[in-house]
C-alpha cells in the first residue's frame, strides 16, 4: 500500500504536466490573420504621346515626299511647344496597299501612316500640347492620337523612392487591425507568427486622369494571441 501511494501522486503530477503543456500550446496556437493596405494617388512621371496622320496616294515615291514634309512640319510643332529632339521619335512609316488587300472601291491605292512619338518627363506639357493639336490642322495635318492604335501612355517610375513608406504603412494599419481584434476578444497581441507582402499595383485613377496614378498594396501578417 505504501508503494502504490507514489505511484498514484507520480501519476497526478504528470497529468497535470500534461495538462499545463496542452494549455500552453492552446495559449499558442490562438492566432490572428489582418491585412494591412496602403494606397496613395501619385502624379505620373513619364508619358508617351504618340502623334499619327495618313497619306494617302497612287505615286509612292509622291507619298513619303508629303509624308517626310509632314513630319518635319509635326517636329517643329513639337519643339516650338518645349520638346527637344532626344524626346522625339519618327517611327518607319505603315503603308497599305489597298488593293492588295482587296479594297478595290477606293480612288488612292496606297494609305501610309507615319507616326511621331514624345518620350518624356514633362507630363504637364503633353497635357497641354493635347488641347492645341488643332494648330497642325490649320497646317493641312489631321494627326489623330489618343485612338486604340495610338494611345497616350501616362507611367509612374519611382516607385522604388515610395515603397519602404508605404510598407511602413500597410504594416502599421495590419497592426492596429490586429490590436483592435485582440481587444475585442479579451486577449492581448503576442509576436508575429508569420508575414508576407503583396504585389504593388499601379492603375489609373480614373479614365478621365490616366495621368494620376493609384498606387496600392496589401501586406499578410498572423499574429499570435495571449
């Protein structure tokens, strides 16, 4: 009788060992799961502004001599409103032979499209040079852009400069998401179990200001409840 006494306290003991280890690992493996967002409206800082017309003709050679006029006449234009020949490119022209292709109906047999584009940082210049296109046309030029064919491209490229702030940022809002969480469930925030960062993402803002960007990101962070 006396043997069994220990044995029986021993037993005790070790259940209760067991029991405070299973409620540690409960006490553990109380977790919550936030996300932290982060979005900011960001002016663009580069723009592609195509500028595209078309000649039409029956002479080729009668063509690129109106199109190699018509080019310079868009260059100048380009320049007198503040950009420089290292912004300024002259794509090869696009010719069509219309009947080639079938289109038998029209007078002019060959349609040739040239193409002028602006690479730049000035965005508040081809914001303004848009509204003043109807100067080439008092020229004789109908360039057209802005179309499917020729869209004006509005980019943003420092994002590099504004990442680790508005990382900062998504963390602190997942923080304080989490902590309003662990109020309300009685518990306090322990460590964090685990995190990820989302991808950054850069759209327009609207379809009326492609030039003002949105840019947004989402960071994943578990935390650990006591």
């Amino acid at each position: 009788m006396k043997r069994i006494i220990p044995t029986i306290i021993a037993v005790a003991l070790a259940g209760c060992f067991v029991l405070l280890a299973v409620g540690r690992f409960k006490s553990y493996d109380r977790c919550v799961s936030v996300r932290g967002l982060c979005e900011r409206e960001i002016a663009a800082d580069l723009a592609i502004y195509p500028l595209s017309f078309s000649v039409t003709g029956e002479d080729p050679a009668t063509i690129y001599a109106d199109i190699s006029q018509k080019n310079q006449v868009v260059i100048d234009f380009l320049k007198q409103n503040g950009f420089e020949d290292k912004e300024i490119t002259v794509a090869s022209p696009k010719v069509t032979d219309r009947y080639a292709e079938g289109y038998s109906n029209y007078n002019d047999r060959y349609s040739v499209r040239s193409t002028i584009s602006v690479y730049t940082n000035k965005v508040d210049k081809v914001k303004d040079i848009s509204a003043k296109q109807s100067e080439l046309l008092e020229k004789g030029i109908a360039v057209y852009s802005g179309d499917w064919n020729s869209p004006t491209v509005y980019e943003f490229t420092a994002l590099n400069d504004i990442k680790p702030e508005m990382i900062e940022e998504a963390n602190k809002n997942a923080r304080a998401a989490a902590e309003q969480f662990a109020k309300d469930s009685h518990s306090r925030l322990g460590k964090i179990k685990e995190a990820q960062q989302g991808l950054f993402s850069i759209e327009d803002r609207d379809s009326y200001t492609p030039n003002v960007k949105k840019v947004r990101v989402v960071t994943y962070v578990t935390y650990y409840l006591r």
